[in-house]
C-alpha cells in the first residue's frame, strides 16, 4: 500500500470523524429518535461515552472499506461518480446497521443525512483548498 495513500486516508479518516462523530452522537441523544414506535415512551439516554463509541465505530468501520476497497473494486478514473455513489450506498448501509443495533429510530435517514453531510464538506474542502 502506497504511503501517501494511507496518509491521504488518515487526514480523510480524521475529518470524517471530526464532522461524523458531533451528529451520530447527537442523534443518540433525541429523545424522539430513542423510540422505535411513535407512541412508545423513550428509552433512557445510553451515557455519552458510549453513544460517543458507537459514533466513532460506525466510521471506522466503513471508512477504510471506502476508502481503500472501493477505488479497486470500481475504477475511479473511468467511473468515479459509480464508484462514489456505491462507497456511499455501503456506508449509509453499514452505518445505519449499527444504529440499528442500538436501537436508533430512523437510523438509515440519519445515517445517509450524517454520510452526506460529510461526503459534501469534504468536497467542498477538497474543492477550496485541494486537501482531502
């Protein structure tokens, strides 16, 4: 693996994190969204370092798959938008199961609103300053 490639990476995998993990741990915290049924009472608030864990598992566990898997799988040259849009189709998937797991309502909306607000700053990021 190219090391400029890993170093590319990791300044991506931070910025995920830094714009991921504030959003996923304030969905955990709506009381709305700790229901699965609309009538039901919510569940208590699970404490903040652990919706803080679960914030950050959700990107490290796509975020290298993306990252590293995707561009081989799909050539990024001849088909960077599919290759873009299938990333992003497994990380809203992969992340919303986690969600899931914790029993977050709506935890595919919320996992595609997060991954797209992330997906947008980093390229606006990449656009403005050509990093990332």
């Amino acid at each position: 693996m190219d090391p400029a490639e890993v170093a590319g990476w990791v300044r991506a995998f931070i910025f995920t994190q830094l714009v991921e993990v504030p959003l996923f741990t304030l969905a955990q915290s709506s009381s709305y969204l700790r229901t699965r049924a609309p009538n039901q009472a919510p569940r208590p608030a699970l404490p903040l370092s652990f919706r803080i864990a679960v914030a950050f598992l959700c990107s490290l566990l796509s975020h290298p798959v993306v990252w590293f898997g995707f561009p081989r799988l799909i050539d990024p040259y001849d088909h960077y938008t599919a290759m873009v849009i299938a990333a992003e189709v497994f990380a809203v998937g992969s992340e919303a199961m986690i969600l899931w797991a914790v029993r977050l309502r709506g935890a595919l909306p919320i996992s595609f609103l997060v991954n797209m607000a992330s997906m947008s700053l980093g390229f606006l990021l990449r656009y403005l300053t050509g990093c990332i």
